[in-house]
C-alpha cells in the first residue's frame, strides 16, 4: 500500500513507529516493535516487522 501525506518524511516516519503517536490515528499498538519482532493492535490484529529502512520503508506482515 502507498500513501501520499502532505509531511516532512522524518515527521511522517516518526508519526508510524512511534507507538504513542501512532494510536492517535490508528490503534494501540504493543509487541517487540523492532525489526523481526511481533507486535499486536488494540483490536487483537497481529503482524510482524518484515523490513525497515529508516525513515523511508517499513514493511509488515
């Protein structure tokens, strides 16, 4: 999926994988949020970090 975001890409970047502000806009989110870890959104839906390339692609399951 691409989205387009009127933002600089560090704020964007920071706005997706910082948990605190990503639950502003999506859900809560908690698991091992590092590259290979597992995490898990408040609504019980689960994923794992396949990809990370700061601050220009995350990739998940």
């Amino acid at each position: 999926m691409r989205r387009r975001y009127d933002a600089q890409i560090e704020d964007l970047w920071d706005a997706i994988t910082r948990p605190a502000r990503l639950r502003r806009w999506l859900q809560p989110v908690t698991g091992d949020l590092r590259l290979g870890g597992k995490f898990e959104l408040g609504s019980g839906e689960r994923g794992q970090i396949l990809g990370c390339e700061p601050p220009r692609m995350l990739k998940l399951s």
